[in-house]
C-alpha cells in the first residue's frame, strides 16, 4: 500500500497536478499509482479520464478522497469509432488511431479545464498521445512532464524528438536494424514480424490514420515537456537512462514501479474468486506452477492458442491460464480442459493477478511482455518466459532476456509462428532446468529492487522535490 507521507512533507505549498493518460487500461492504473503517490505528500491530483474509463478502472483508496478529483470528459463521435468505445480493449487494433481523433478533439473542453480550474494547476503530467498539450500548457503558465510508461530502452530506441518529429520510420525493415544513435551493441531491436503485425489494415484496406503519426506524438510529447519521468528503474538499465538523458538534454527521471495499491477486488472480482483460486494455488509445491496472462488487448490466432495449449499440456507442469477473452476458450483443442483437470486450470474470467504472482507456489510466468505485468512479476522474483505479442512488448522482451530475467519462445523468423515444442521446451527450462538456473536466480534478486518500497519513495521524493523547485 503507499504510505500517506503529508505530514513528512516541507513546508512548501501543495501543487495542484493534473494528470491526463492516454485511454488504455494499462495505462490508467500506473497514472492513477503516481496520483495515490503525489497525493499521498499532501498535493491536490485532478485525474482526467472518461466516463467509462473512471468507472471501470480507477479506484480511489477513501483516505485519499479529498485530495484526488476525478474528472470526466465524453468522447466525441468519430466515424468508424464504435458508439461507446473509451478504451483501447475497445475496439480491434487497427481502429484504435480513431481513438486518438477523439482524444485529439477533446482539446477546447481540456483547455476551458485547465483555464478554469481552482486552484490553478501547477504542472499537468500527460502521456505520449496528446501531442497538444504542452504548447496549451506553457500558454496557461503550467508545467509540462511527460510520463513514459515505456522502458527507458524502448524510449532511447526511438529516438531524440528531433528525429522522431523529423524523420519517420515508414516500414516494418526500419525498425529491424539498431538507429545510430545508440553507440553501443544490442540486441535492441524488433523482429520483422512483430512489426509486420502492427502496420495493419482492415479487411477493406482501411488503415484509420489519425492524421498525426505516433512518432510525432511522442517527439511533440517529449520536446515540450519540462521533465521526463520514466516508469523505471535506474538501476535495472542505467545504460539506457545515461543514453535517454543525452539524446533528451533535459532532466529524465525514474520513478520505480509505483507502490502498488493491492485492490484487485475492486477490479470485477470478489474475495471468494481469489479464495477459489487460492485453494487450487496451496494444493502445489513451492515455484512448481506457471502462470499464463497475455494481457487485455492482445488478440491470439486460433493456431495460437492451441499450439500455446499444446505446450503447456506438454511441459507437464502445474499452471494457471487466464484467458481474457471469452471467445478464446472456444479455439482451445478438443478435451484440453478435461485433460488438463487436476494439473491445470483455465480461466476465462476476472482473477487478482497481483495477489497470484505473489502466491508462493507461482515459478513462472507466461507473459505477453507488457511492462505492467514484468513489473509486477518482478517485483515478486518470478522467472519470465516471453511471449511479446503487439506494440513496444518486442523490445520489452529482449531487454529482459538481456538482462538474464527471462527466456523468450523460440519463433520462426518470417511470420513469427511459435511452436508446442518451444512453448514446453522454454516453460521447462525457465522452471525446472538446470539451464534455467541462472535466470531464476536472476529474477529472485528482483525483489531487491522492484520490489523495494523505500527505493520507490526515494525517487518520488525526487520527483516531488524537482516539481517544487520549478514552481
């Protein structure tokens, strides 16, 4: 839980910070963490959202009621976006760009907001989607931090924003081969396919631009902010940090993990599902179970899923499948369940990822690769097994077999087809193979650093300390 540390405080006035993500679920809970974190000093957080969104995925813990406020603007229509859509797990991949029109129109009822608002905010902290508001927060005498929820290697990758503003990357081959800005060896770099998999179109040819690349958000997002904060940890990638702070030339700052607030049970779920799953869970020996969660968005081919299930039936370990998706369980091979009774469990619905993670019995994780959930697994010490599927997960997975953590399934290199053979090959050698050693004493010492609660307060002492010394 984050520590209420006001009265810690100097004597400095309270800010007014209001913070705007960009309108994905796993982008909402790390900004609504930074907000407990920055109202947990005593500073005054307007969090900005929609209506759904606010719903469904931010809760506020009830000591910090009056220092949070919660803020909803609707989105406007916008053909081709489906009526009711506020989040990314929306709508399909290839029409979330319309959601950036939305956000993009938002723009006049967000400026009245800010123009408005009592007291007068002192910083807003954004996200890479709203490219705009930087230049409207210097003309209202705001400060700007753009807050990256990506790894500082997968921001270094991308470039300086001179680059990103200037010179597009406009094929899938562009972002195969390490940039030249980076001046060491890596591994950095993403698989044809992966790429290959996000330039998509639907099945008349649409591609639903935006009409304002991503490249250019992030390059406009960084460019105008005063501070960039980064969902990190120094310590896991200082080369990358030390890279980010050149390429930028303005102050960069790690923020940890955030302190985690442990409300699962708010989150669709009550306590008798996590006492059912508990119960399954104590049945097993200590790190003997794997765990497989690929996320809220990603979408899995039929020959996915089955050759997925194949190998978890083949590795012939315990695990815990979540499918988030209802119409998955459907693609699953005829009498996987049934076979799997006793050893596996699937399940299509809610479940407390935190508190499973922590569970004693989970060895491994089956991981999509999001930064959300490899933060959350080490901060636990679990071994990773990498299955990257979409967007910057890619680079997320090799910076985590680079740095020992985890192993990633073996994929044929043209279209980025997996095996049964390599699911059960890698799940085995992350849990159970002496070749696997190495990595699961890698992730184990983990918990020294993400899960450290006073490093974290340590860094948003900084933040706070740098936010102060600005105004």
């Amino acid at each position: 839980m984050a520590a209420d540390l006001s009265k810690s405080n100097s004597n400095s006035k309270p800010l007014h910070i209001v913070i705007f993500p960009w309108l994905a679920i796993g982008h909402l809970r790390p900004f609504l963490n930074l907000s407990v974190s920055l109202a947990g000093r005593g500073h005054l957080i307007s969090f900005i959202s929609t209506p759904a969104n606010l719903r469904r995925s931010v809760h506020i813990p009830p000591r910090f009621s009056r220092r949070i406020r919660l803020i909803d603007f609707p989105l406007p229509p916008v053909d081709h976006l489906p009526p009711g859509a506020e989040s990314s797990m929306d709508v399909p991949h290839v029409k979330q760009q319309l959601l950036k029109v939305a956000l993009d129109r938002l723009r006049p009822e967000i400026r009245s907001f800010l123009n408005e608002a009592q007291p007068k905010p002192d910083w807003i902290v954004y996200d890479y989607a709203s490219h705009w508001l930087p230049e409207m927060a210097k003309e209202l005498g705001i400060s700007t931090a753009y807050f990256s929820l990506f790894t500082a290697a997968f921001m270094a990758f991308l470039g300086p924003p001179s680059v990103l503003m200037t010179r597009e990357r406009t094929t899938a081959e562009d972002f195969t081969v390490l940039p030249e800005w980076i001046p060491f060896p890596s591994g950095m770099v993403f698989r044809l396919h992966e790429m290959s998999k996000n330039i998509e179109k639907d099945a008349d040819g649409n591609d639903y631009s935006s009409g304002t690349s991503d490249s250019l958000r992030f390059g406009l997002s960084i460019d105008g902010s005063d501070i960039v904060i980064i969902r990190s940890y120094e310590e896991f990638e200082p080369e990358w940090f030390h890279l980010l702070n050149k390429l930028y030339q303005k102050p960069v700052i790690p923020i940890g993990a955030l302190p985690m607030e442990d409300n699962d049970d708010d989150n669709n779920g009550s306590d008798e599902d996590w006492q059912e799953i508990k119960q399954w869970l104590d049945e097993h020996k200590p790190s003997s179970v794997v765990y497989v969660a690929l996320g809220t968005e990603a979408v899995l081919s039929l020959e996915e899923v089955r050759e997925l299930a194949h190998g978890l039936e083949q590795c012939g370990l315990p695990f815990f499948w979540v499918i988030n998706r209802d119409h998955l369980v459907n693609l699953l091979p005829e009498g996987f369940v049934d076979r799997a009774a006793g050893r596996g469990i699937v399940r299509a619905k809610w479940a407390p990822q935190i508190k499973i993670l922590e569970h004693p019995t989970i060895g491994g994780f089956v991981t999509h690769c999001g930064w959300n959930s490899a933060t959350e697994a080490l901060r636990f010490g679990r071994a990773l097994i990498l299955l990257p599927l979409m967007n910057d997960q890619g680079l997320n997975a090799r910076l985590l077999a680079e740095k020992g953590v985890g192993i990633e399934i073996p994929r044929d290199g043209q279209d980025g087809a997996f095996t049964r053979d390599g699911v059960s090959a890698t799940v085995r050698l992350a849990m159970a193979c002496d070749e696997g050693r190495t990595v699961r004493d890698n992730a184990r010492k983990m918990k020294d650093l993400f899960g450290d609660q006073k490093r974290t307060e340590k860094y948003i002492s900084k933040l706070i300390k740098q936010m102060v010394e600005k105004e």
